[in-house]
C-alpha cells in the first residue's frame, strides 16, 4: 500500500488554516527539526506555530517557556507532549512531589521540571551514563542505574519510598520501557503517575525486539486489564467470557487509569486505592423501566476497522438490518 504523504498533509495544513486569523507574533520562535531533505514552507510555519501555541492552556504553556529557557541544555520534544503533561501533571505543581525521570542526557528536562513544579519539588535523574552526575552541580539529584535491570528498580524504590511521578525518557527499546513497567507496577507502595515518552518507537523498523510485541501491545493489554477488573464486583459473573485468566486480570489491578497521547502515555498506578470497582445505585430498588438495549442492534453495516498495520472491513451484526450498508472507510478521503 502507497501512502501519498505529501497530499495528505497539504489537505491538514489547509484545514488547520481555515480557522487560524489569532495574531501569535508574540509568542517565541520555534525551533523545528526536520529530516534534512525536508522542510516546512514560510506559510506552513505560520499556521503551525500559531496552532501549536493555541493548543496549550496556562500550565502547558508555562511547562514549554520553562523548558525553552534552558537553552545551555540541549532537549529535544514533541510539541504535543507540552499539553499532555500539563493535563497529567498539573496539581501537584506548587506542593511537595518528588518526580523522578529517566534519561538525563543534558539535564534540559530535569531542569524545566524543577521550574515548573516549584520550590518543594524533589527532582530526580537517573542514567545509564556516569556523565549525568554533571547535573548534580544544578541541585538535581543524579542515581546512575539501568532502567532495564530489575535489581536496579528493586533498590531505588525501597530507598525513595516517596516518588509521586516516575518519566521513562531513557533508552526506549520496548524491553527498557516493558521492564521499568513491570517493575514499578510491581513494587508500587503508594499512588505514582507513571509517564511514558516517545511511546511512537514501537512502531520504529529499526528497533530491537519491537516489531510483533512492542510497549504499546503491551499497554493495549493492560486496557483489557483495566476493563476486566469489573469482573472482581461479585455482579453478573454469568456476563463474562469464560477464558479470562483471572490471576493476570488480579496482577494489574493497581492500575487506575491509562491516558494515551501522540507518543506519550500515562498511567496512573495506586494500590491503596479502588482495586475493587462497584456496582452502585443510587436508591435502594431497581429501575422500573424496560431497557431496550437489545432492540437496537444493527446489522449490515460495513466498517473500517481502522488498524494503520493491516485495515480490515467488519461488518456489524445484530436484528435490525441497514439500508447503509458502508458507514465509515477513513482512506476514501486520501484516495
Ligand atoms: C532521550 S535522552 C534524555 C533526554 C532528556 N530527558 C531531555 O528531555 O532533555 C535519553 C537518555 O537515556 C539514557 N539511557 C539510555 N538507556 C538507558 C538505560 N538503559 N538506563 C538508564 N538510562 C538510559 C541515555 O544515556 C540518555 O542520556
């Protein structure tokens, strides 16, 4: 299958175009990386900074100045990420966090988090490369340590019995990412927002190991996971499949809720709190009204089942036939 990029794109930046007449020259420049061989043009640049500086609220925007100021310590960020951390991260700016990242590199992000998140914030490194102890000399705390050795987490964790938010940004093989999962999962004593960064490398060619399974396979797992633990409500068993392993389904019920972004996700994983989800009403009998949610089943209608990796039509099945037989094919539109 071809896919016509080029004319794809043009179509996007014309849409965006459309409702952009907000003067943004104000706002700093962006410095945009490209492939070399390509670029954006004059025009394009306009719409999509001003489009990048309308998509951030307040804390998003200030996450972004923060880290842009540190230009003696270079960083390098998806511009969507900005959002997706101010939605995930911003209560806990201006209280007491401890926030730990992996992957220091020039210290860019550590430095923007100590900023943003204020004065009684504890910010923690932690890499593979001796070198990151250089940030220590800017009041961040350095740990040198493999973020794929179980060991590793194993000590880190009891030692550091007060981490709020732990960011992977260190090596992103699926095995690095899989294994610094499994292990904060596994040793969780209290409530911790776990972010994943450039989630986008499990679909790379040229990563190890991460093609048939990759992080975020996993992470469509642990969806399943999360919508099973329902299943521990003692409230209509009967309705579930029966090839459920329910020991898996136990192992995940530390996690509360997972966020999905362009290349980023977020999961929040909390053993003390909701490990058992309840059936609730809101008075003590149950409703009078028939529920006619088996009437509606509708059949014959086509769908793309819209996997990028191998697009597939389903066809809904049900009582009630439909004259439309195709409701949605994404790929008319670029075709
Ligand atoms: C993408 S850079 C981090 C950039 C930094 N967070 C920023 O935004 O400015 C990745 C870092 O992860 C470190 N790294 C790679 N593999 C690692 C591993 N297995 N354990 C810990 N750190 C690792 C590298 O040494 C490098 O400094």
């Amino acid at each position: 299958m071809t896919f016509d990029w080029q004319l794809a794109n043009e179509c996007f930046i014309n849409e965006m175009s459309a409702d952009k007449n907000t003067d943004l020259c104000n706002q700093p420049d962006l410095i945009i990386d490209t492939d070399e061989n390509l670029s954006w043009a004059s025009e394009e640049l306009v719409i999509l900074k001003n489009s990048f500086f309308e998509s951030l609220d307040t804390h998003a925007l200030e996450l972004f100045n923060a880290w842009s100021n540190k230009s003696e310590h270079c960083s390098l960020k998806v511009s969507t990420y900005f959002q997706a951390y101010a939605d995930q991260l911003h209560s806990y700016r201006g209280r007491n966090c401890t926030l730990v990242e992996i992957g220091v590199m020039e210290g860019g992000s550590l430095l923007a988090w100590k900023e943003w998140l204020g004065p009684g914030a504890r910010v923690i490194g932690i890499d593979i490369n001796p070198e990151a102890k250089e940030l220590e000399k800017e009041g961040i705390e350095i740990i040198i340590g493999n973020q794929a050795d179980p060991t590793f987490w194993e000590v880190f964790l009891k030692e550091n019995n007060d981490i709020d938010i732990i960011i992977d940004d260190g090596g992103h093989q699926y095995f690095q990412q899989a294994l610094t999962f499994f292990c904060i999962l596994c040793h969780a004593k209290r409530k911790i927002q776990f972010i994943v960064e450039d989630t986008s490398t499990s679909f790379f060619s040229n990563f190890l190991e991460q093609n048939e399974e990759s992080f975020v396979s996993l992470m469509k797992q642990v969806i399943d996971n999360l919508n099973l633990k329902q299943i521990f409500s003692k409230k209509g068993l009967s309705n579930w499949r029966n090839d459920i392993d329910l020991q898996i389904v136990k192992e995940y019920q530390k996690i509360q809720s997972l966020c999905f972004y362009s290349g980023l996700i977020s999961m929040k994983i909390d053993p003390l709190k909701g490990l058992i989800p309840l059936y609730l009403y809101n008075v003590n009998r149950r409703t009078k009204k028939e529920d006619l949610r088996h009437s509606g089943c509708i059949t014959g209608v086509k769908f793309t089942w819209p996997d990028p990796i191998q697009p597939r039509d389903v066809l809904f099945k049900g009582l009630v036939e439909s004259k439309n037989k195709l409701l949605v094919d994404v790929r008319k539109k670029t075709k």
